[in-house]
C-alpha cells in the first residue's frame, strides 16, 4: 500500500504563505513521489493552492466541514466549497476539534457520512489522553470513538477511509510515542477493525501517525508495522522540513 502523508497546517498560513510553499516543496521533491502527499492549508488559501497544484502530484484536504451541504449555518464550512476549491480529503474529528470546539462523536459520525456521499475521503482522527493511557483504557475510548464515529456506515462504504491515530499527549508537544507503542496502537486499531468489519476490507483502511512527527523521526515511524502514513502538523510548515518527512517514506 502506498504511504500517504498529510501536512495539517492548523491556523497557520496566508495564500501568500501556501503559494511559497507549494513552490519550495515542488523544487525538493521529485516528481514521483514515494508516498501519496496531501496539504491541508487554511480554508482561505485552498482555492489559490488548487491552483496551483493542479501542476502537480500534491493533493489538498480541508480541516473540518459541516455535516450539511448548504443552509443557515453563519460561519461554517460546506463539504460542496470542499470539493470546488479541489479538495479530495477532508479531516474529521482532530482532537483540537474535539477539545476546544467541543465536536462530538456523534457530529464527527455525521461529518463521516457526509463526507463519503459527497466522495470526500475522510482522515478520521481519533486518540486517547495521557490519562487515559495510564489508566489502561486506551483500547476502550479508541473503539468507543471509532464505533461511534462510524456508526451507520458499511465496511464497503469504508474502504477508502483514512484513520489517523493521534494520541492527544503527543500532539504539538514534542513527546512522540514510541515505536512499540505505536506499533501496539496500530496492531489493536487494525485488529479491532477486522473483528467489527470485514477482515480483508479492514485490511485497506489505511491507518495513519500523527503527534510530534518531524524529519527526524519519520522514516523509524514509517516502517512501523500498520502504519500506513504520517498526519503532520507543526512540522508540516517548513516546505524543507516536510520535504525530507515525504523523502524518508
Ligand atoms: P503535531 O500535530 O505534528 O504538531 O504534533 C499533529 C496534528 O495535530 O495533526
């Protein structure tokens, strides 16, 4: 399966920033690509992105979306403007989401849905607090969030999904997790997945790291067993950083 490698630039980034960037990571990167690399910039500067990178490999993803494709939601964003600013991804349920804006499993699982009708390829991310990890409850709030996240949803209608494990603790704070940790994380998520679904479709989610990933780490984590890509964040906004994250894949 080929790696996919997401940069997350969070609320970081002007379209000047965005056109600056895509360039530098043009000039660094061959054009084959090891893996599948995504950009996901800032609503504002996806248009002027699309623009550009229809010049090339990279493809783009949107940060969030709302469940519904139009109507009195002052403020909020159609998965439509999505797909016609050229996104082909989008990502669903981050833990900044989750915490600070206070998204729910509940409207994570209806973002899913309607990301998969509109044939938007959702990064569904889910993760567990240091707390709960120290209390042993990892596998219990990873399944609980995935059950309800997916709840409703097919195996078939599944396949193409991304899941991006992201232990909260590990996220923009420089502590990745260890190989065997993430190793073990991605073994009981991919487990887990063959046992609610189908084992062989299962097999295709691709099941993605995410938390303190940088250019340093990236190619030890990639060749981590089930690990099937890299989401980037803070690194992800140095074009040369990301660059060598793309080429250690
Ligand atoms: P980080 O963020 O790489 O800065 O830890 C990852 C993410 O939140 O997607």
């Amino acid at each position: 399966m080929q790696k996919l490698i997401i940069a997350n630039w969070k609320m970081n980034g002007t379209v000047q920033d965005a056109i600056k960037w895509i360039a530098e990571l043009q000039k660094r990167l061959d054009s084959i690509l090891p893996s599948e690399v995504v950009v996901a910039p800032p609503f504002t500067a996806l248009y002027s992105a699309q623009v550009i990178l229809q010049e090339t490999p990279f493809k783009l993803a949107g940060q969030n979306m709302h469940w519904e494709s139009t109507g009195a939601f002052t403020g909020e964003v159609s998965p439509l403007f999505l797909k016609e600013a050229g996104c082909q991804y989008v990502i669903l349920g981050h833990s900044e989401r989750r915490s600070i804006f206070g998204e729910t499993d509940e409207g994570i699982n209806k973002k899913i849905i309607t990301a998969m009708t509109l044939d938007l390829i959702p990064i569904f991310c889910i993760g567990e607090t240091e707390m709960e990890r120290q209390e042993g409850q990892m596998g219990f709030i990873l399944e609980n969030q995935i059950r309800k996240g997916l709840k409703g949803l097919h195996i078939h209608d599944i396949s193409d999904l991304v899941i991006a494990y992201e232990p909260i603790w590990a996220i923009g704070t420089g502590l990745t997790a260890t190989p065997s940790q993430i190793e073990e994380t991605h073994g009981y998520i991919r487990n887990f997945l063959e046992k609610f679904y189908d084992a062989p479709m299962a097999r295709k989610i691709r099941i993605l790291y995410g938390g303190s990933v940088n250019e340093n780490n990236a190619g030890v984590i990639l060749k981590i067993k089930n690990v099937d890509g890299l989401l980037v964040g803070g690194a992800s906004l140095d074009a040369q950083k990301f660059a060598k994250i793309v080429k250690s894949g």
